[in-house]
C-alpha cells in the first residue's frame, strides 16, 4: 500500500526537530499537519483524524501523555496509532503510563535519526 496521502500529525515544543521531521515526511509524500504543544496537538488530532500521531512527551500547555490520555477517551482517538518520541528515557516512572495508553512504539529521540523514525512510520501504517 502506498501512503496515498497519510496524514501525519506532529506534536513536538523543539521548533528545529518539528521542521525537520515535517520536511522529511513531506519528502517522504505524506500530508503533515505540526501542534507545538499538547493542547494544539490534541485539537488538531480530533479535528484531522490523522493516520498517525507523532508525539514528544515533555511539552508546554499539555504534555504529550497528557494528551494521549485525553486523544484514548475519544471513539476515534482510542485506536489512532501513536508513537512516542521522547528524550525521557524509558523508566519505572513512566512506563505503566506509557503501556495504558498502547503507544505503537516508544522511542528515545537520541537513539533514532530521522530515516529510522520514519521507517517506524511506514511499519506503523504498514507501508512498504
């Protein structure tokens, strides 16, 4: 399946990370939609319905599990893929939040370049 048009929502406060994740998936043909804070991002997936949610945790307004608490009490938000890309590394904290809200996958920001994060995607949405 090609990616006719997904549509892919970035949540993200880094101004450059954001930029460059948006240009690369552009580059890569999907439709990107860009929120700088979990607030933003949760307006805009319930109004877009993308085909996948990137999602930083640590963000102003609303963080990102914030967020996705809010975007998994939704009909349509409850099943919508989510990856988490974070520079919180994955600990006893955080992560039996992180497995109630069933994030596709948790990524830690310093461990995957922007080729990685977007063959992530596609794995995601099942692109080949």
């Amino acid at each position: 399946m090609r990616n006719k048009t997904k549509k892919i929502l970035i949540t993200e406060d880094e101004t450059l990370l954001r930029s460059a994740l948006s240009e690369k998936l552009r580059l890569e043909g999907f439709e990107v939609l860009a929120a700088e804070n979990g607030q933003k991002g949760l307006e805009l997936a319930l109004a877009e319905h993308p085909d996948l949610i990137l999602l930083d945790i640590i963000m102003p307004v609303m963080d990102g599990l914030t967020m996705l608490k809010h975007l998994r009490q939704d009909a349509w938000g409850k099943t919508a893929p989510v990856i988490l890309l974070t520079n919180l590394a994955a600990n006893d904290n955080i992560m039996p939040e992180v497995i109630e809200q069933q994030p596709a996958f948790y990524l830690v920001k310093t461990d995957w370049t922007l080729d990685k994060v977007v063959e992530k995607i596609k794995e995601t949405l099942k692109i080949d």
